[in-house]
C-alpha cells in the first residue's frame, strides 16, 4: 500500500482457494492499489500494461506446480518457481525490478533494487534462480515478515517426500 502512493500499479496473484479470503484481500487491496487476479485473459492485459510501461507486481513465490515453472532452490529445498518473470520482461520489454518490504517500528520500509541488468538472459531456469536466490537472501534478513503460511514446497520432485502431509507419531 505505502508503494502505490510513490506510483500507480498492479499486483498479479493467484486467487486464494478460501473465497471468503479471497474476497477480504481483494476489497482490502482495491482500495490501494488496483488488483490483477492471474487468469488467461488477464495475462494478455498484463503485458499490454507492461508494453505501455505501466508497473506491474507479481509476487512470484507461489507454487503453481511445474506446468509454470522449474525446480529451483529455496532455502536448500527443491522448490517449484514460476518462469513468468524472465517469460514476462522477454514478451513485453519490460524492465524488471526486485522490490521487499518488512516492518520497522510503526512503519514499513520498502528496499528497491536497481533493474536487474542482462535481465531475462534468455536461460529461464538461471533467470528464475537469480531472483529466488534474492528472494531467499531477504527472507532470511526478515523472517518474521515473510508469508509462510502458503504452501511454498507443495510440489515435490518424483521421490521426495510430500512435506505438509501429517506423520503419525512415533510409537515406542
């Protein structure tokens, strides 16, 4: 919200499965900043704003499986990550920029870093680790301010275990 007061954007997310959520985050949202839900039809209005040098946010660290995505590491995890930053900036010409946020006494501070240069390289896999690679660095700067209620290791290579599946306890 403090963002879109320096400048006017859009934020890319995927719907919320809990409608009534959904619904919360949207009306709360609305009201500062406009909202892009990520559907076919809004992908194609998203880079049309982005060929317009509008700005748009996409918060990328969503698991939408492989079908969007590759394995990359996250804190030392395997981990699937959307390709569609480095996707994005190559089909619209758009400069990416990494941007964080965390909270600080009463207020938030933003951090925005300069545009990534040679930015999408044109190898979606080095590009998508680059920003994760990011990413994880400032989660670890600000743990408490990182959203890790979404299930970030939802998709598993073949033979890995299913990490949000409950265990029985051990018995002696």
């Amino acid at each position: 919200a403090a963002l879109s007061e320096i400048m006017p954007f859009h934020v890319v997310y995927r719907r919320m499965d809990n409608p009534v959520l959904e619904q919360q985050l949207y009306q709360r949202g609305a009201r500062k900043f406009p909202i892009v839900p990520i559907h076919r039809k809004e992908i194609r209005r998203m880079l049309r704003k982005l060929g317009d040098r509008g700005v748009v946010t996409i918060l990328p660290d969503q698991d939408f499986g492989l079908n969007r995505g590759v394995f990359v590491p996250f804190f030392g995890i395997a981990t699937a990550t959307i390709t569609a930053i480095p996707q994005y900036a190559a089909q619209s010409g758009a400069r990416v920029l990494l941007f964080s946020s965390w909270r600080e006494g009463d207020g938030v501070v933003i951090n925005i870093e300069p545009v990534l240069e040679h930015y999408p390289s044109g190898d979606d896999v080095a590009d998508t680790r680059r920003w994760s690679d990011w990413l994880e660095a400032q989660v670890r700067q600000h743990p408490a301010d990182y959203f890790w209620l979404h299930k970030r290791f939802k998709t598993q290579p073949p033979g890995e275990p299913d990490r949000y599946r409950r265990r029985a306890p051990a018995h002696d």
